[in-house]
C-alpha cells in the first residue's frame, strides 16, 4: 500500500508539473507570439491541441528529426507521419488541417475587394444601404492603407428624425480592424442633404478621435433621396478631414 501511495504522489507531482509546463508556454505566446520559440517548441506546443494528456516535446522532436523542419512536418503525409512514434490518427490529422487552414486563411484574407479611392466610388457603394430606408442609418466604411475596403457595417439605425452612433466603438473597431481610413455616411429620410449642426460636430469630433491614432476620416456623406452631399467637398463643413 505504501508503495502504491508513494506511486500516486509521483504520478500527482508529475502530471501537476507537466500542466504548468504548459500553462508557461502558452503564457509565453500570449505575451509575445512565438518570439524566442525553437522549431521543437513550436510542434510541442501545436500538438498539445492533439495530444492534451501527453508530453509532446519528445513527439517533437521525432517529427523534426524525421522531416526536418516545421514546413517539412506540415508538408509530410498523413500516412508519413503516423509512422512516427507518438503521433497518431488525430495528430496527423490536425498537422494535415494545418496547411489548408493557412490557404483558406489567405484566400479569405487577400480576396478582391472593392477599393474606395473617390467620394464619387463611396457613394456608388453607399446607395443600396440608403435607397429604400424609412428610417435614419448610420453606416461606416473601414478602409486599409491602399483604400481597399476591409469592412461595411450599418452601426445603428434611428427614426425618422435622428441616429444615434456610439463614437468610441467606431474608433475600437477601427483599431481591431488595423483600418488606415474610415468613410461614414448617414441619411436624412425627409428634407434635404444639408449637414445639421449635429452632423458638423459628430464629423469634427471623429476625426479628432482617430488622428491620433494614425486613422484618417477621409468622409462624411449624407443622403437625402437623390439628393447627395459628401462632407469633404461642401463649404458648409470645415473638417479635419483627409479628403480624396
């Protein structure tokens, strides 16, 4: 009995070791990526998602020793790699999803997008949020560096009078998105396309928020049926604005 507790005790001290292994590894990515990481950490710590009860820097090591690199492990069959010890049908498997995640990612990543490089192409683009609304819109445009359009949102939408947009989500959205310029447009759903006083010291306040932060407000266009006025080409505004 007693050696049987002592045994307990051992294998308890060990697998609490081997989870703060883990935890410290996956700490080190949180803080800084795979900064510092040597090629076996990498596959160690990509096959824990596979192996969640085992040691897998001996594991891999084997991958590295068998195929040489981390693109040679990824680049290995399926059968090639299950002919490595400690690598089963659910690690092969997961190292296979790898690659085609990485494709899917870059396709989906560098797929054609619009690019938005004149008020006139904002408002080609902008008029279907607004052609049959019965009520105020709010919708922003986020723009990348070669003003390829990363996302359109409609952020909110108000009555027939009046909308209402939360500025500092437009800003941290702005910030996840890594955009480099923003276009926002509302509507007016009866009278003219004239900026209020309001729409002046919303555009003045944005463009204020993300200059800091290396963000352009490149427009403001307001609809009002068929009649159009973009911010940065009327002399009713004066604006902080990067303007076409």
């Amino acid at each position: 009995m007693a050696n049987k507790s002592s045994a307990d005790k051992k294998g308890g001290l060990s697998k609490e070791l081997h989870e703060k292994h883990r935890q410290r590894m996956k700490q080190s990515f949180r803080d800084a990526g795979l900064q510092g990481f040597q090629p076996h950490k990498i596959i160690e710590m990509m096959l824990f998602y596979s192996l969640p009860r085992c040691n897998t820097n001996e594991t891999a090591h084997r991958l590295l020793n068998e195929f040489g690199s981390i693109s040679g492990v990824l680049d290995a069959s399926f059968d090639a790699l299950t002919n490595v010890y400690g690598v089963g049908t659910e690690s092969a498997t997961f190292i296979k999803f790898l690659p085609e995640l990485f494709r899917a990612y870059e396709e989906s990543k560098f797929a054609e997008k619009p690019i938005i490089e004149t008020s006139d192409a904002a408002k080609k683009f902008l008029s279907s949020y607004f052609k049959t609304a019965t009520s105020e819109k709010f919708v922003i445009l986020y723009l990348d560096a070669r003003c390829r359009l990363i996302k359109d949102a409609e952020i909110s939408q108000g009555n027939e009078n009046m909308v209402y947009a939360d500025l500092t989500s437009v800003v941290k959205s702005a910030i996840m998105l890594n955009a480099k310029g923003l276009i926002i447009a509302h509507n007016h759903v009866s009278g003219f396309a004239t900026p209020s006083a309001e729409d002046k010291e919303l555009t003045e306040k944005l463009a204020k928020m993300l200059m800091p932060l290396g963000i352009y407000l490149c427009d403001h266009i307001l609809f009002a049926g068929k009649d159009v006025c973009c911010f940065s080409k009327t002399k009713h505004v004066k604006s902080n604005l990067l303007v076409f």
